[in-house]
C-alpha cells in the first residue's frame, strides 16, 4: 500500500508537501524526501513524534541515538512508516534542524494501491515557499494562576506561600 501525506510547515504562511510513499518505508527514507521536497541538506539533527489529534507531542523517534543508555530510543533506520502511522493514528510532528526548530505538522491523508510504473516516494504537490529563517516558537509553561491580577505578592509573608519558611 501507499501512504499519502501532506507535511505542512508550522507557519502562517501556507507552506506544505504532498507525499506519497511505500507503507513500508523507514522513518529514515520519509526523513530523506521531506528534507529534499523542502530543500534542506538533510545534514542536521532531526525526529519524528507520534501526535494526538491535538498535535501533542508524544514519543520521539529519533534520526540518530543520542541516548545516555538508560532508555530505550527508537531510531528512524529502524522504524517503518506502518509501525507509527495508521488510519486510527495518523499524525506526526517532525522536527528538523534543532537549533533552527524548523517544525513540521505530518498527517496521513489517504492510503492507496501501489501503482504500476510510477517511482516512490513521490513529492505530488508543492505549495509556498519555506522562509529563510525557520518561524520563531513561542515555548511557555502552563500557567497556573491562584491569584488575581490586582493581587500583589510579598515574599516576605510566608504565610500566604505554599511551603514551609525553613524549606531547605
């Protein structure tokens, strides 16, 4: 079978590919056409994450192990495409060039039969072009907010912090 994806760059502006390739494939040749589609040079750091339909970011498989070895990392050389992606689980995020963070959204579109007489992986469609500059992320923590806005804070009165005075 033939996965059909759309790897869309995390963007304002429209920037995405539309990929076809073998269910088959390891995670490492999908690494390869993604960064030739988008003209990178395929020499940075990079990893596919398995995504909810929330686009939150759940297990990394990884281009290279760069793992202390004390858990377990799975490798994109190692991984096929019918191993992470299906129709219940469609998504992935990839992440390509870490201190760039170029961020991709990866979604399976369609499966279909293999078609004699035409090559995969196959780049079908190209839409936008990709910046100069991978887009700037806004990374913040969930705020937990217990008190109002007009409330103002003094350190010095312990009482109304959450731990004991003499806490170390």
């Amino acid at each position: 079978m033939i996965y059909r994806f759309r790897i869309i760059l995390d963007t304002e502006e429209d920037v995405f590919r539309d990929i076809e390739i073998e269910q088959d494939a390891t995670l490492e040749q999908f690494h390869n056409v993604i960064n030739q589609s988008f003209g990178f040079d395929g020499m940075e750091m990079a990893s596919f994450y398995i995504s909810d339909p929330k686009w939150n970011q759940g297990e990394e498989i990884s281009l290279f192990d760069m793992n202390d070895g004390n858990q377990p990392v799975r490798l994109m050389n190692e991984t096929t495409l019918i191993d992470v992606v299906h129709e219940a689980s469609p998504r992935l995020l990839y992440v390509y060039d870490f201190l760039s963070m170029w961020t991709f959204m990866v979604e399976l579109a369609e499966i279909v039969e293999y078609e004699n007489g035409r090559e995969y992986p196959n780049v079908m469609y190209i839409h936008g072009q990709l910046p100069d500059a991978a887009p700037e992320k806004e990374f913040k923590a969930d705020e937990i907010d217990t008190h109002s806005e007009n409330e103002v804070l003094d350190i010095d009165d312990y009482d109304e912090l959450d731990f004991n005075e003499n806490w170390n």
